[in-house]
C-alpha cells in the first residue's frame, strides 16, 4: 500500500482538491481492479495453465474489487455475497483502498491444486501498482506524484 502525500494546508479549497485527488486515484485503481477481475476469470476459463472444472460458476464469479474512500465504498464490481463480507472485513477507515480478491472459502485450496484462481490477478495488480506509483495527474493545474 501506499499513500498519496499532498500539502493541502495554504491552498484555497484545500479539501475539495484532496477529495478530488482522491477520486482521481480512485479511477486508476478501478482500471487495474477491473483487469484483475478480467485476468482472474479468465483464469478460471483455464486460459492458461490448468483448466479448473468450474460446475457452479461460484468461484469464477467471486473475484472481484471493491475501492474504498475513506472507508465508504466508492467504486466496485459485481461481486457475491461472500465476496462483499471478505471486502467489508479487509476495509480500513481512511484514505483509498483498492481490495481484490474472491470471497469463496475455497478458492485458496483450488490454487494449492495448481489451478489458477487468483495468483495471476493477483501479478498483474503488483505489476499495475507498481507502474502507477511513478505516475503524476493534473488535479486542477495541480500536479499531484502518485
């Protein structure tokens, strides 16, 4: 995890830039929950790697992401019941949180069998982290470093 750091103190509207900053981040995080989403389903088609016999749909159908803003839900994917419990649980009270994942209990035993459930997402959200850290937006006329 990491945080976005902006001196708000002698900025007029020092808030609502700080709100906006937050939602702008918010949108990049949805783009890279969304390809986690996608990558992880994908994954459970058998894609790539060993093909999981998916009867129910259950598990393909939990991944998910959910993106918190200051512990309210902001944006997030159809997700399952189970899912929404693992996601209100992983929640912190303050700043944005993108939280991936899929909520069924046995997702974990699936991926020990060498089925990919989850561990690709889960790669490509590290990859897409760590290319978003070295990022700079426009928040207006304010340039903000991710």
């Amino acid at each position: 995890m990491f945080k976005i750091n902006l001196s708000i103190i002698d900025l007029p509207d020092g808030d609502k830039l700080l709100q906006q900053a937050k939602e702008t981040y918010a949108m990049y995080l949805a783009k890279i929950g969304e390809e986690y989403t996608n990558e992880s389903k994908a994954a459970t088609y058998g894609e790539y790697g060993k093909q999981y016999k998916n009867r129910t749909h259950n598990l393909r159908n939990a991944n998910a992401y959910r993106i918190y803003i200051d512990g309210k839900p902001f944006i997030e994917s159809e997700m399952r019941p189970e899912t929404n419990i693992l996601f209100q649980e992983k929640m912190i009270p303050e700043g944005v949180q993108l939280i991936v994942g899929n909520g069924m209990n046995y997702a974990t035993y699936v991926e020990r069998r060498e089925y990919n459930v989850v561990s690709s997402g889960f790669a490509l959200v590290i990859r897409m982290i760590e290319e978003l850290k070295n990022k700079e937006i426009n928040i207006n006329d304010l340039k903000v470093s991710l």
